[in-house]
C-alpha cells in the first residue's frame, strides 16, 4: 500500500469509530480534546489526519490526503464541508472511500 492510501485508511478508521462536528476531536463527555489524546472517542475529517500524525506538524500525506479530499469532494476547505449542518459520518465516510480507491 502506499503512503497516501495508508494514511487514509488509518483517518478513515478514526472516523468510522467515531465522528463530529465543530472541533478536531471530543472526548465522551463531548470536550474538545487533542486529535491524538488518548480520551478522544469522535475526529473530524481533519482532526482524523492530525490522529494519525499525532502530536507532530504535519505529515506530506497529511497534507495530500487533504488535497485529495478536496478534490473528490469539490470543496476548498475540509473543515467547513465536514462541519455543514446536513453532513453525516455517512458522507464522510463515502468520501473517504472515494479517496482511499483512487490513491
């Protein structure tokens, strides 16, 4: 496997464990948490990257995994697509699977 497809896989396994909205990560009480803290238990499409990076900047499949994202999904940013009122862990999820078949 790749390291683009790798690093999918993994953000996409957080997000499949759980999902929200409005911060990066939450623990079970619904607190924003750290995306790699321990306690956290739901990651944004973004905060799913930031886990799998960990307390790092950054990774380059961080970064392209986002741009691929982007671009299979039609929007600029993956925070605001993720945070629509109307998206579901469902879509997430599709997008996600979209992205990890073609890297």
């Amino acid at each position: 496997m790749n390291e683009l497809k790798d690093h999918l896989v993994k953000a996409r396994s957080y997000i499949e464990k759980g999902w929200t909205q409005g911060e990066y990560a939450r623990d079970k009480e619904g607190d924003s948490v750290t995306s790699w803290d321990p306690t956290a238990v739901c990651w944004c499409a973004r905060g799913a990257f930031r886990a799998v990076d960990g307390n790092y900047p950054s990774s380059s499949a961080s970064d392209h995994s986002v741009f691929l994202l982007a671009e299979i999904g039609h929007f600029d940013s993956p925070t605001l697509w993720n945070d629509y009122s109307k998206r579901t862990q469902q879509d997430v999820l599709a997008l996600f699977d979209k992205a990890i078949a073609v890297a």
